[in-house]
C-alpha cells in the first residue's frame, strides 16, 4: 500500500467535476476513476491504481487506463492552450480598434480620407493644378535625360503619384520624375545600350528596338528600386536618411548638377551631339560643346535662350512683387511651353529656320506588363544603379518630406515613407515608370499653394492623365530646346544652394566638410556622377563607423506637475537627494525618457550627483525639456536627435507605438547639457540652426549649457545666438532660472 493520502497530497489527483468533463469529452458519461458519494476516490480504486502489473511487460487493467487518462488530460490541455490563443488574439490588444490604428498607420489613405475635410477640396484641387502645371512640363523634359520618348515621363508621373497619395505620409511631397534620378536612369541606359549596338555591329539597330530597349532597361531598375526601398521599409531602416552627410550629398548634387547643365548646354544652343554619345562622359561633353561653339544653332538658341529668360524674370518678379496676386497663380513652365509653341507655330520655326521640334507623339495609357532585365543588357549594372537610384532618391525624398512636415506641424515616417516609396516604384514599373521620387521643386510649389493633405498629389496625377490623352497632340510645335530650358533652369535652382553651403562652411571653418563638398562634386564632373555618389556613401559610411564607439544622444526627459524624480541621475544620486525629491514633490516632476543605454552605469557618478543637486535645487521650470549629449555632433547623429525630439514632445515616451494617438506635452523650453560635445561638424551645426528655428517659430525658448571653447566658437561664427540659441550658461541651475525669468514662471526656492 502506499502512504496515505499521497495521492491527494501530491497535487496530482485530479476531482470529481474534472474527471467528469474529461469523460464527456470522449464520449463517456461516467467518471474515470471509481469515486464514493462525497467525491472521494474509492479504496479498490487507489488500491488498484498502485498495483504493480502481474507479469512482467504486461499493464495491469488499471495502468492501461492511466495511461488513456494522461492522454486525455495531454489533450484538454491543448485545447485550453488553443483557447487561450484565441482568446489572446480577441483580447483588447489585439480587437477591432487595435487592427484598425494599424491599418490607418500603414495605409495612410484609410486613416484620412473618412475624416477629410470637405472644406479643403477647393485649396487641394487648386494645389493640385498648380504642380500639374510644372509636372507636366517636367516629366516631358525629363525624358530627355533617360535617353527615353517623352511619354515615358509621363508614365512615371501617372502611376507612382497615385500610389503614394495612398501610402505616403507627407502631405506636400510631389511624386514623380526628378532631375538627379532622371539622370542617373540615363546614365545606365546609355551604357547598356552599348551592348545593344554591339550586338547589331557593324549595323545599326532599329528605332523602335532602342525606344523597347531602352524602355525595358529603365522598368526594370524601377522595379528592383522599388523592391530594394520596400524591403528598407519593411525592416524599418529608415533611419538610413541620416547615413550621408550634407556635406557629401550637396557635392554629389552639385556635380551631377554641372554634368545636367553641360548636356543641355549643347541642346539650347542646337550643337550637335557628340558622335558616339553612348561612350562619352561628362568632361569629354564639356571638351566637345567648347570646341563646337561655332556650330551653334541661332534659331534655336535664340528662342532656348528667351525661354531660359522668360522663366527667371518671372520668377524674379514674383519674388518682387508678392503683393500681385495674379501674378503668383501664373504657372512659369506652363507659360514658357505655350508662349514658345504660339511663337513656333505662328512661324513654322521648323520649316522656315530648322529648329527641331517636339513632333508627333502618341497618347496612350501604359499597358500592364512585368518588367524584365531585356536581353544584351547586364544584370549587374542594372542592380547596381538602381541601389545607387535607391540611395539617392530616398535622402532626397525623406529630406523634402520632413522638411514640409516641420513647417507644417505634422509628422512623417521614414519607415512608412520607405514602404510608399517601394510600393510606387514597384506597381509604377509594370506600367512603363522609370525611377520617380519626390521633387524639391514641385515639393515647395505644394506647399506654397497651401495643399492640406495627399489629395492634391492625387489630382496632380489625374491631370497627368489628363494630358497624356488630350494635350500631346497640341504640342507638336513645341520646341525641343525649350524642353533642355526647362532643365537648365532647374538645374540651376539646384545650383542656387551650393555657394551658401560653400559660404557656411567657410565661415564655420569645417574645412572637412567643405574639401569633401568640393572633391565629391569634382569627380562627379570629371568621372561620372555615379563615381561621385559611389565617394559619397563611402566617404559618409567611414565617418560613421570611425565615430561609432562613442556614446549616443541622451535625452534626459521633461518636466511635469507631478513630483519630482531624479532616476535618470543614476542609483547613486536616488540615494544623495531624496531629500529634494520630497521637498520638491509639490512643484514639478522630471519625468525620465524610456531609452537608455545599455552600457549605462546604474551606480551614477559624480558628475551625475552634481546635476540632480543642480536640478533639485534650481528654480524648476514646468514644461522644460532637458537633453545631454555626450559626444561629438555630427551629421548622423544630429538627425537622430532631431526625430528624437520630435517624438518625445508627441507621445512624452520613446517606447510608444507611433499608431497611437499623440498625447501632446507642452514644450516651452529646451536647455542642451552639451557637457561630453567636444566637436560638431558643419553639417549638424545647420541641422543644430534649424532646429532651433523650428523652436523659435513655435515660441520655445533654448539654451545651451557648459559648452565647451571650440564648439563657443563655431556658435559664435554661424550666429546662433541670433537664432534665438543662448549659450552664455556654465550650469543648469543658471540656464533653468534662465528660463524661469524668461517664461515668467513662479520660482520656488
């Protein structure tokens, strides 16, 4: 027999109701287990039940069922695990409203589009035109750098538009053809076709066949683009923006912008094109167009040049004369293509003096087809430049997108973006787009048109279809040269930046940054644009990695109106100054940010002692938040600091998932402890600039504390105090009362 009771005792034993419920399950309606009335095992049972079997490898009666109880209880117990999962994915987390915040978060259009305001149809149809009146044009004369016909720039401002009105998150940015991209997609184009013309050698190969060609070259790039920028997205490399520093990316622009102007350059003033243009590189095109001035077209250069010309009076005009409202709502490229087309055609331009001219073109909507690598083109080159594309166009299009959202108080996601971007290039190949990302140009035309939400996007889009069915035909007379005097100028807007950027960083002496803006545009000019881009993501990924073990950005937190708490000060100093942590608790409350470094050291320092005494004991300012940074400023880290910012005023925690709703802190003041920045380079000084701009526009009042001589110096030199940046403190208890005054906020002693 064995002990008594040690079936019950053990834990094991399993009830009545139980056995019960396992039965039933099986089909059965009596227990398992012989029971007495009071529910209790029966002795015959737990006698037999501990009964060794009679012969060896032979299970007595009762063992068998043992065994078919444990595999009945095995099973219940599956179920309830099935159970529990179903009910966890029924669970507030995960109910209707749960999936509903994260639709809206990743397909953007669910979310506004039922909560749109009617209101803002008229000044979003009004937007909407304004940039249709420059796309257009653009996406006509930017075909031109791709090697490809005119309506291919069409497509690619059609469908990637429409796409990313449904996906993307910023409001203002203008999907489409872009100049850099355009010529990059040429770039490649060009060289492939090399070994089309090998393959027809000693013929040459039909039009149509190089039209198809080049075509199926510049799809195919789209494609893998848009697949490379979703797969960023999706694995939530968005941060990659930040990778390459102003510095690199405005030589690399520069010199992609002098190899633009020297190609249409030759076309403006009707020269000729080099013989065996598919070998040649920019410097060799600069060589030529020199040597080749006396083969100048007059006629042609004549009404280019009165175009060119045409477009910067009125744009100088409407930076004059800002009162006249008439004269803003005049769409400048769309002018200059019906003044010329009027002229050209009223003369017989072509007939009469041989100017080329835009022609017949057909209007077709794009067919769906999948794009494929076409045969005699190189895998190789074509994955390449469409991640050299990828890079470039998704640092321009992030940029231009957080900078109209920051004018504008709303958010973006680089994320997000990444994914809307990817999806638009991806679903834009199959319809004949080559590589489309946002415009800096059309961008800023949006946003001066006062559009409030993607809508205006998707009516720019609709026009483009508008257009590709019913305008061509009207714009048979157009000039060809005035489509490379659409680029010249801008290309030339693009060029505008450059010498303020030289300027800044002269004053600044970031000699670094300026000799690597210089080189980068220097080889792109001599070599290729896509050496210049190759320099500038190398040169900006050894920065990174040289600066790579030095401490992060801390952000320290903000105050609030519940009690004191100096955690963020480290365990030591919890234990020096509880004290003031309840002396305090009445005033205001430091409330600390979830994001903390791994390697942080839980005993505190003496550095950190002497800030929580400095914090405790200073006058405490609600609404102030308090960032360290503890290492030398430069480009990457800079824009981190930026979205980190932006996130802490919109949720108060870094941890919050980004579909929740924004709990909005009042922001009134920011003090930077620049303690451990020993340095900080051109490139996160302006990035430094404008996020005290940004602060100064919303009324928020910054100071910097303890910063260190040669970072004073470059503050001085760039006129950060000007900026509304004060920077004379030595501590916080200076720069917190600082405040005080300024904020007029009562001051506790």
């Amino acid at each position: 027999m064995p002990p008594e009771n040690s079936d019950e005792n053990s834990g094991n034993s399993i009830s009545n109701s139980n056995n019960t419920r396992l039965a039933a399950q099986h089909g059965e309606t009596t227990p398992l287990i012989p029971q007495t009335p009071d529910g209790q095992m029966s002795p015959s049972a737990a006698s037999s039940r501990y009964s060794m079997p009679r012969e060896l490898g032979q299970a007595s009666p009762m063992h068998e069922r043992d065994g078919w109880l444990a595999q009945s209880y095995t099973t219940r117990q599956q179920q309830q695990q099935q159970l529990s999962q179903s009910e966890h994915l029924h669970s507030p987390q995960f109910s209707r409203k749960w999936w509903l915040r994260r639709l809206r978060y990743y397909v953007p259009i669910v979310g506004w589009l039922p909560n749109y305001n009617v209101g803002n149809l008229t000044t979003d149809v009004k937007a909407g035109f304004m940039v249709a009146c420059l796309l257009v044009p653009q996406a006509l004369s930017y075909s031109s750098l791709t090697h490809l016909p005119p309506v291919y720039g069409l497509y690619a401002a059609l469908v990637p538009a429409l796409v990313y009105g449904m996906l993307g998150t910023s409001r203002h940015l203008s999907m489409g053809p872009e100049a850099l991209i355009s010529v990059l997609t040429g770039t490649l184009v060009k060289g492939q076709l090399k070994h089309l013309y090998a393959a027809y050698s000693p013929n040459t190969p039909p039009v149509d066949t190089v039209d198809e060609f080049s075509a199926g070259v510049a799809c195919a790039v789209a494609l893998i683009s848009g697949l490379f920028t979703f797969a960023l997205g999706i694995f939530r490399f968005g941060f990659l923006d930040s990778m390459i520093s102003e510095s690199s990316l405005r030589g690399f622009i520069s010199g992609a912008a002098i190899y633009i102007l020297i190609g249409q350059t030759r076309i403006v003033l009707g020269i000729p094109p080099v013989p065996g243009s598919v070998h040649s590189t920019p410097l060799n095109d600069l060589r030529y167009m020199l040597s080749h001035l006396w083969q100048t077209h007059a006629a042609t250069a004549a009404i280019s040049l009165g175009a060119i010309a045409f477009l910067r009076l009125l744009r100088v005009l409407k930076e004059r004369l800002k009162s006249a409202s008439w004269l803003q709502v005049i769409p400048d490229t769309l002018a200059a293509i019906i003044t010329t087309t009027v002229i050209s055609w009223a003369i017989d331009l072509n007939a009469a003096h041989g100017v080329k001219i835009f022609g017949q073109v057909s209007g077709e909507l794009p067919g769906f087809v999948i794009p494929h690598i076409p045969a005699h083109a190189e895998s190789k080159d074509i994955v390449s430049s469409a991640i050299t594309i990828t890079m470039i166009g998704v640092v321009e299009s992030v940029i231009v997108a957080r900078e109209y959202a920051s004018r504008n108080h709303y958010a973006v996601s680089s994320n997000r973006e990444l994914v809307a971007l990817g999806m638009s290039n991806f679903i834009g190949s199959a319809f004949g787009s080559y590589p489309a990302f946002g415009s800096l140009s059309r961008s800023k035309l949006n946003d001066r048109s006062q559009a409030k939400s993607q809508v205006s996007g998707i009516v720019s889009a609709l026009l483009v279809l508008v257009s590709l069915l019913g305008l061509l035909p009207y714009l048979y007379h157009l000039p060809v040269g005035v489509l490379s005097a659409i680029i010249f100028d801008a290309v030339v807007s693009l060029l505008s930046a450059t010498p303020r950027a030289i300027v800044f960083l002269f004053r600044v002496r970031a000699w670094a940054d300026l000799f690597l803006l210089l080189f980068i545009c220097m080889c792109s000019v001599v070599s290729s644009v896509e050496t210049g881009i190759l320099l500038a993501v190398v040169i900006s990924l050894i920065m990174v990695i040289k600066r790579s073990n030095t401490p992060r950005i801390k952000l320290i937190g903000r105050s609030t109106t519940n009690g004191f708490d100096l955690r963020h000060f480290g365990d030591l100093a919890l234990r020096s100054n509880n004290s003031h942590r309840q002396s305090f608790s009445s005033v205001s409350e430091f409330q600390v940010s979830n994001e903390r470094q791994e390697d942080d050291s839980s005993e505190g320092s003496d550095s950190d002692i002497y800030d929580s005494d400095q914090v405790a004991g200073s006058q405490n300012v609600e609404g102030v938040l308090i960032v360290r940074i503890e290492e030398p400023l430069y480009f990457a880290n800079a824009g981190q600091l930026h979205a980190r910012l932006n996130r802490l005023e919109m949720y108060g925690d870094l941890n919050v998932h980004p579909s929740e709703e924004p709990h909005m802190q009042p922001t009134r003041g920011v003090v930077f402890d620049l303690i451990g920045m020993s340095d900080i380079d051109g490139s996160a000084l302006e990035i430094l600039i404008h996020i005290i701009r940004e602060y100064g526009r919303r009324g928020v009042r910054v100071a910097f504390v303890r910063v260190c001589d040669s970072v004073r110096t470059r503050f001085e030199k760039s006129g950060m105090s000007s900026e509304g940046g004060e920077y004379d403190f030595d501590n916080l208890h200076a720069a917190l009362s600082h405040l005080g005054r300024q904020l007029t906020i009562a001051v506790t002693p």
